[in-house]
C-alpha cells in the first residue's frame, strides 16, 4: 500500500509519502490501515487493483472511498517514466518518493523488460516479480489521469 500526496495543475507533482510492505496482510488489517490514513493523512480515494473487488467493496462499507482504477500497464509504465523525467527536468508533473518509504526503491531498480529471445514473439510487459509497490503506484497514476479533482492518494 502507498500513500501519496498530489500537488494538482499547474504544478502537477506527485510524491509518495507512505507505504505499508507486508506480506500476509488480511483484509481487516488493510481496512485499518485505511481508516488510519484517511484520518491522519486526509486521504480522500483509494485506487485498487480491479482484481480486488470484495476487498473494494468491504473498504467502501466502512465508509472510505474506494474505486477500481482500469488501464493498461503499458500506459502506467509511460506515466511514471514521464513523472520520474519530470522531476529529474525540474518540470510540473513529477514524481518522488520520500525516505520514509525505502520498499520501493528496490522495486525500482529491479523493474526491468523480459530478455530478448529470438525462438519467441518479443513482450514488452516486465516481468512480474518483486513489483508489489510498482502496481499500486501505477494505481495511483492511472487514478489521477481519471479524477478530476485529486488532492491525496493511496494503494
């Protein structure tokens, strides 16, 4: 799970200020920590995974806004390339990650295209392991492409 803090237009930063890396997570833990974030870090929307929809759908009965954010990985990929080019440029519509949050950065470095191997059709998609705090961001860019009025965020 992360938190992040959206800064809208013109400015257009976003800056990941929390995350939660835990394996083995049951539901009633996750719907604390959200009750925890909405109260100390006036979180306003969560953006799951559309693949959890039970556990969307039990957050939503606690009376936390929820939503199940669809979009292509590639697009989600593009988007945090153009945020982390954006903020090394010192251009509006960055990305950064605060030292409280040092599971991610791992992830980062270790994100990475399969090998290309002549005897198969070549995929651009990476390969899917230790990528847990990648997918929630790539969340959380897709949730802001489709919000109009964005201030906090969380995975």
């Amino acid at each position: 799970m992360l938190a992040a803090e959206y800064t809208p237009k013109p400015i257009d930063n976003l800056k990941i200020i929390r995350e939660v890396y835990q394996v083995g997570l049951d539901v009633e833990q996750v719907i604390a920590i959200a009750q925890k974030w909405t109260k100390d870090l006036a979180v306003r929307k969560f953006f799951c995974s559309p693949e959890n929809a039970e556990t969307i759908a039990m957050i939503r009965r606690r009376r936390i806004w929820a939503v199940a954010v669809e979009g292509e990985l590639s697009l989600a990929v593009g988007l945090v390339r153009r945020r982390l080019a954006n903020y090394r440029a010192g251009l509006p519509g960055g990305l950064s990650v605060s030292s409280n949050c040092p599971q991610i950065m791992p992830e980062f470095k270790a994100y990475h295209a399969p090998p290309m191997d002549p005897r198969k059709p070549y995929r651009d998609k990476p390969v899917d392991v230790y990528n847990h705090a990648l997918g929630a961001l790539h969340c959380i860019v897709l949730g802001l492409i489709h919000d109009s009025v964005p201030q906090m965020r969380w995975l």
